[in-house]
C-alpha cells in the first residue's frame, strides 16, 4: 500500500483477531473489504498423556533389562539345582483351569509346598531379612527371589552421596530452611519476607511420630509464617497482598511437609488455568507421577530447587521415623502392624448387626482387592471407615477411630510412601545379603568390573542397583534402528550388552552443546 498503516493482533489460544488501520485509526479497506476479522483454529493440546505413556514404557522396559541380568547372573547356578525354576516361575499364577494352560508344576520349589514357603516367609520382605540375619545356608532359589526383588524395585536416585556416606548422612535442617528462603525471594522476584524456621523445632516437629498430619501441619504454620518487610512507600492494600499471599505459600509448605495434598501452583506461584488447578495438586510422596507430567511447566531454576528441598526433609523426616533399621525391619513391622489392627477390626465386626458387619469387612474386602479393579487408596478406605463407624459406642471404635486420626491405621507395604526410599538403602540391604550368604556361595561376592565404583559398589550385582540411565537418554537404539523401525532419527545413544560396560554414544547429524557434553561424559 502507497499509504502507512498499522496493523493490531490479539492472540489467543484458539484465536487471532486482526485489525488494519490507518494513521486517523479508521478500518481500512483492502480488495473492497474491511481489514478487521479472526481466524478461529483447534486450541494445542498438551502431550501430558503421551508423555505419562512414554515414560511407563521406558521404565518398564529398563526394568525389565535389569531383571533379565539378574537372571544371567544366576542362571549356571540355578541350573545346576532346577534346570525347570525359571518357567515354573514364569507361571507360577496361572491357573489349571486355564484352557492354555501349559500345565507345569505349581510348586516353585521340590523340598517345600507353596503353602510351607507362604507360611515361613510370609511376604518377600521377610525372605530378605531372613538373608540378612540367619547365619545359615539358604536355597540359591531363594537368593534370587530377594535380589530380583530388590534390583526391581530399587528406589529413586534423588540423593546423590555414595552408600559409604549415606547411612551418616545428617541434614542441617535450618540451612535448608534458609535456602528455602532465598529461593522463594527470586520466585517472588522480590525480598519481602522470609521463613523464621528454627531448626531445632522444626526437626522435633517433623520427626514427632505422634502427631496427626493437620495437627503437624498446624504446628508447623508459625515456623513458616512469612514475615513482611514492606518498602516505605508501600501501601496498606498492598502490604494485605503479600500478606495473604505469603500466608497462603506457608500453608502449602507445612501441609507439604506434613504428607497432605498440596497445591503446587500456589506453592510456586504459577499461573495456572481455572480448569488445569487439579492436575496441579499432589503430595511429596507422588511429585514424581506429576513431574513426569508437568515438569516442563516448571521454568526456574529456584521452583525446581524449592520442590528438591521440600522432599529431602520429608525424606529424612520419614525414613528416620519409619526405618531406622532399614526397609524390611520396617516392612515387617507394618505387616506385623497390619495383623493386629485386622484382628481387632475383625473382632469389632463381629460384634455389629449382620448389615454392619458385612459393610466393614465388604470396605476391607475393597482396600485390599480393589473395587471394580480399581485399587482403593487408604485414604477412601479411612473415610469409609470413620463413615461406618459413625455411631457406634465401643473401645474398639474409639481405638480405630484414633489410628486413623494418626494415620497408621493397617498400612500396607506396598504404598506411595515407598517412593520415598532411595536405592542407596536398597543396596545396603543387598550388600547384607551377599556378605552373609557369600560364605556358601563365593560367586556373589563377584568383584564389580567398574574399577572406579569399587569403593561404593563392591560387588558386580550392586551396579545394577547404582546404575542409572540418565534421563535425557531417550530410546536406547541407533539412529538407523531407530528409522527403520518409526522413520525418526532422534536417536543417539546405543545400549551396551551390561551396564558395567560403556554406553555407545552415536555421533548425531547435527550435535548441540548439550549433545556434545554428554558424549563427552559418558562416551
């Protein structure tokens, strides 16, 4: 056009409006029409669900790779006594009544029935524990179920101090409480307040194994009441706004720290739309299922160091009030916690009506199959509880009632909490387990090939524990595998035959700086 004119733009998510005009700021006309209108379009849809798919699958596949050396591992030697084991183990819950049924033994093993083994190692927390501290020559069948278990469930790699370090470890709770602090200050982007957190009240808090978590919650709110230093010329109104808004950051930080579900929008301070606020709630027990999900959401630097933070001292406060002598005295202990709670609850029942006594032991029934193949959390199963025992005048009740208030009400082993446990704990126990039976079988003190992990992972099976894909790995195949198989060449790093061995880096058709670090680290 001969003559000047502005353009206006008003971008949406599923729209752009757009306006012509000229220096008067009137419409102009372009080929008989008015310059003015918008162009409507499909919102983008996140990747959150492929993602989550993704991440199962790469994790799965991984443990999968990890079992299966586990099984090499012990293969010559299991031969020698079963040569059958590994496919009766295969299926092992099949049932005979299956038309496809392949028809093998149901016994795993040929000196004891299944219902013997059951009754002697109850679950397989009990066979771990028996390994660790019976001085006697166990089955090598049963060796292998501990470990297998073990490297297939080994915990997270949050903390970074070799197992030599780990079990001294001693976290300065007031520096965390500090750094916390400074890192909510550039969140903010201003210095307005601060956590007067002691640490000496804030560790008795945390560890008090007594208190309910809204009761820890409460008392945890003062220590991190958020102080406000206003600017001179700073006004009531605003001076209200910091303080309703570092009062709401204080909630979500002691409810975090209690267990309870939190709002990691308002704990970080992201804007977040009306309709996505409940995919933004979890607990510190599950931040790694929402993560997985939103971790690209999560910008900075201080946001991610806030969330890290906030789980090592609900990770220290937990592992030193539930396993101080480690996982399986642990577990045995909620198992043992478990059967007395069920005994008691049992005997309540029974003395109901026949309407009530069927509804609490149908809502038991449900905690521990599931109901319509969903798995009932024990959070429902609290609340159905406390509904049906709503009423009802007796000892037993008020006891329950009481537990449950607590927490600690017939836990399970298998829980979110386990996420908790980090591998080095895991590794303790299956160094335990090597030292105390290596005596009737030397080959499992079979030195760890890696030279340099000698030091923290002394035994060969410890790397399968201590080693970690690192996360911007992606598909572990060759970038020609990779396009003949789906036509990308994302692909860039090659899986090696064991992971005491180095990981194959692929040259890329076009390296980045972060590529060529990595290929320099670990090739």
């Amino acid at each position: 056009m001969a003559k000047e004119y502005g353009i206006g733009l008003d971008i949406g998510t599923s729209s752009i409006g757009y306006s012509v005009v000229d220096d008067n700021a009137d419409i102009i006309r372009v080929k008989g029409k008015r310059a003015i209108g918008v162009r409507l379009y499909d919102e983008a849809q996140k990747a959150e669900e492929r993602r989550s798919f993704r991440t199962s699958r790469r994790r799965l596949s991984r443990r999968r790779w990890r079992s299966n050396f586990v099984r090499e591992f012990f293969n010559e030697h299991i031969a020698e006594v079963d040569p059958g084991f590994y496919e009766r183990l295969k299926y092992f819950d099949e049932s005979p009544r299956d038309e496809q049924a392949h028809g093998l033994s149901k016994a795993l093993f040929d000196y004891k029935t299944n219902s013997e083994f059951a009754h002697e190692y109850p679950t397989i927390y009990h066979r771990r524990h028996a390994l660790m501290t019976e001085h006697k020559k166990f089955d090598v069948r049963e060796i292998y179920l501990a470990v297998h278990h073990i490297v297939k469930y080994r915990g997270h790699f949050l903390n970074i101090e070799p197992v030599s370090q780990f079990t001294k470890r001693e976290i300065d709770y007031g520096q965390i409480a500090q750094q916390i602090s400074q890192d909510f200050a550039q969140v903010l982007g201003d210095d307005t307040f601060e956590f007067s957190a002691s640490a000496d009240d804030l560790k008795r808090i945390l560890l008090a194994q007594d208190l309910r978590p809204s009761d820890r919650s409460a008392e945890l709110r003062p220590l991190f009441t958020a102080v406000v230093h206003p600017t001179e010329d700073a006004s009531k109104k605003e001076i209200k706004s910091l303080e309703a808004r570092n009062k709401k950051i204080a909630t979500e930080v002691s409810n975090s720290l209690s267990g309870m579900q939190i709002h990691l929008d308002v704990l970080l301070q992201i804007e977040v739309q009306k309709e996505d606020q409940g995919e933004w709630k979890a607990t510190l027990a599950t931040i790694e299922d929402f993560l997985a999900l939103h971790d690209g959401d999560i910008e900075t630097e201080a946001q991610h160091e806030i969330i890290e933070l906030l789980r090592e001292l609900y990770a220290d406060a937990y592992l030193s009030g539930e396993m101080p002598h480690g996982i399986s005295a642990m577990m045995l202990e909620r198992y043992e916690h478990h059967s007395c709670d069920l005994e008691m609850y049992k005997k309540l029942a029974r003395q109901q009506s026949k309407d009530k006594r069927d509804e609490l032991l149908g809502l038991y029934s449900e905690y521990i199959n599931g109901k319509k193949s969903k798995p009932v959390t024990q959070e429902t199963f609290f609340d159905n509880v406390k509904k049906a025992l709503k009423g009802v005048d007796n000892p037993a009740a008020k006891e329950i009632l009481r537990r449950i208030e607590l927490g600690k009400f017939m836990p399970k082993l298998r829980s979110k909490e386990n996420t908790m446990i980090p591998h080095q704990m895991q590794q303790i126990e299956l160094d335990r387990i090597i030292e105390n039976q290596q005596v009737y079988y030397p080959w499992l003190a079979e030195k760890n090939p890696v030279a340099k992990h000698l030091k923290d992972q002394p035994y060969k099976l410890d790397e399968l524990v201590s080693f970690r894909v690192p996360y911007y790995v992606g598909p572990m195949i060759t970038a020609k595998e990779q396009k003949n198989t789906s036509g990308a060449e994302f692909a860039w790093m090659e899986r090696k035959s064991a992971p005491w061995f180095k990981i194959e880096v692929q040259h890329l058709i076009k390296q980045t700086n972060l590529h060529k670090k990595v290929m320099k680290t670990y090739s």
